[in-house]
C-alpha cells in the first residue's frame, strides 16, 4: 500500500519501519472513533483496542495522540487542496476556498482543537508545528507551479508566503469567521499576488 | 481618568455607564493577579475580591473571563506597536518585529491561552473575534499613514490586509515559532508591498 500522506508518516515516523497494514488499520481505527463519537472518544487506548493493535505500535509510530489525529485529519481533507486552475492568481483564490469550506464543512471542530489542545500539551505542540511547516511546504506547489509558468518571481521564499496565507485562513477558523466571500479572497489574493504599493520594484 | 484602551472599552460595554474609578481598579486587580498567581489564578471571582468590586459589576462591564483577560492583555501591550518609521515598509516589519517580540517576552502565553479557550468557550470565542477585528482595524493606521503619503493604493481593504499580517504573527505564537528573523519577515514585508508576480498592475 502506498500511503497518501507520505510527507507526514516521513515526518511523524521515529525510525520505526511502519507495516502498512498495520498502519490502514489503526488510521482506520481512528477516524471511526472520530466519526461515531467525536473527539471526546478519541484516545490512543480506544484507538488500540478497536485497531487490535498494541499502544506501543500507536506510540512508536505517533508520538502524541495528536499526532495520530492530525494524519486522520489529514487524510480527510483529502488531495482536492492544489488544484491547478491555469493561473496563480486562480490557484490561491481556489485554496483559501477550499479551506476555509473545508473547515466549515467538517475539519474545522477537529483542526482548531488541536490547536487549542497544542497550546497546553507539549506534544500536541510538537505535532501541530510538524504540519504546519509540512502543509507550507506541501501548498508551496501553487506558486512553484506559477514560478515554472513564469508568473512568480523565482527568488520568492515560498513556504513563507504560502504560510501568509494559511495563518490567514488559521485566524478565521480561530475567531469563527469562516465566511470570507469570494470577493474578500480575491481582493487579498490580488493585493498580495500584484502588492498594493502604488510604486514598486517593476516599475520603478 | 482617560482610557488608554478606548475602542476595547467601546466594544465591550453593553450600554451600562463605567465609573473609571472602578473600571481602573478592576483592571488593575486583575493585571495583579494575573502576574503574581498567573492564568490559573485569574477568574472573575478573584478579581471581584480584590478590586471589592461586585461580580455582577465585572459582568456588566465584561461579559467574560476572556473579555477581561483581553483587555487586561491589551494594556500590557502598551502604546508601542505602531511606530512610525517614515515609511510602510519599514512600520510594517516594525510592527511584526514588535509583535513577535511582546509575545516571546512576556504576552505570548496569555494570548494562546486565550486563543484556546476560545475553542471550547463560545463567550471567549466573542471576546477574541471582537478584540481580533478591533485590532486588525486600529492597525490599520499604518497603511493608513502610507496612503496618505502616496505609498499605498487607495483602494486597498486595508483591514483585510492587516489581517494577514496579524495571522502570520498568531500562527507563529500557536507553532511556537516567534523566533521569526528579521530578513524573514523583511523579506515577507517586501513580497506583499511590491507583489511576487513577474507582472503586475503597474508594470502591465
């Protein structure tokens, strides 16, 4: 089996070779319990018991339930996030949509509490900063797209900008407006894409 | 006595009028309670007993434990985050540099923690979408102070923009990366201001 989120089980992984199947079935596992009844039955033990595997293995491969919860996260939002519209400017409006209706949708209840939880727990802390920079890396393909197509300057650090927009999009989760309309996002999208200095490095 | 922190207090009175003197006492009883025993120590209750203020009082004025936090917070922060440097360039780094710094000093932990909360409390959840849109606003004058000096476009929503500034800033406290170097966030000031496509509007 090939796994879909190869950057994360790279990341989480301790050394420990993972066995796929073993790993389908505790990620399985894990979002049924998500699913049937929420994050409050979400734990490494309940995970254990209905995966038939041992915590250790949970352990030796997720280092912190959050961890755990953040691959299951991820494999919900699915491969939908980088699609290639023909422009940059398109890419980057298509993102911020996603997203955000991502997060209303479903995803959101679970991303911001591992947020809430990293703030006390340094584990969850650890894992939450892991995909964070992974995820800002990983989005960076809308832009070096856009550097290939010779739309974006090559000597752009893209990670950073693309971690403008996901705090972005962070901060609306965080403060529970999620509504942003298409406008707004083009409207950031295009300030940020062209600047909003009325003079700048290509005209001066 | 003046308010140092007049749009907060707008924004969290609900109609009833505040005696300064009793407004001042409450916010500093708690600033004092929050320094010597910390976030643990700080509840409406505590705050009521030392200021020998009522609970019902602190509820008129606050309608939470957040909102109080967030003004206690707030006043901490001081006066110092808007400098005007001469240009947007360099009071747009000024104020990332300032509130990266404030955090990693000393706000910081408040702050997550209310972030936090407001996961899971939906009273600090207003609290936190009140303070965020209020801020993103007040920050506002320093792209403000660009287009008057013909810097930046006059068409630009400038609170949508500042919000992006903002969220890299929260980002960052919530990842536990405030340790943002100044070329970094140079480099990211630089990027929005001029924009980071080959063309643009200006150049087209």
């Amino acid at each position: 089996m090939t796994s879909i989120i190869p950057d994360i089980t790279k990341r989480t992984s301790i050394g420990a070779q993972r066995n796929p199947a073993s790993e389908e079935a505790i990620l399985t596992a894990a979002a049924e319990i998500l699913s049937e009844g929420g994050l409050s039955a979400f734990s490494i033990e309940a995970v254990a018991r209905r995966a038939k595997a041992g915590k250790p293995t949970i352990y030796r491969w997720w280092p912190s339930k959050a961890a755990l919860l953040l691959d299951v996260y991820h494999r919900q939002k699915g491969e939908t996030f980088y699609p290639d519209t023909g422009s940059t400017r398109g890419d980057l409006i298509a993102f911020l949509e996603t997203l955000l209706g991502f997060w209303t949708k479903s995803g959101g209840e679970v991303f911001r509490s591992i947020i809430a939880e990293a703030q006390s727990d340094p584990a969850a802390l650890e894992a939450l900063r892991d995909y964070a920079v992974t995820r800002c890396r990983a989005s960076g393909i809308i832009l070096e797209r856009g550097v290939a197509r010779g739309e974006i300057q090559a000597d752009l650090d893209i990670p950073l900008v693309m971690e403008l927009f996901s705090s972005f999009c962070w901060q609306r989760l965080l403060t529970g407006r999620l509504d942003a309309s298409r406008e707004q996002l083009s409207h950031l999208v295009d300030a940020v894409l062209t600047g909003f200095a009325t003079q700048n490095r290509h005209a001066q």
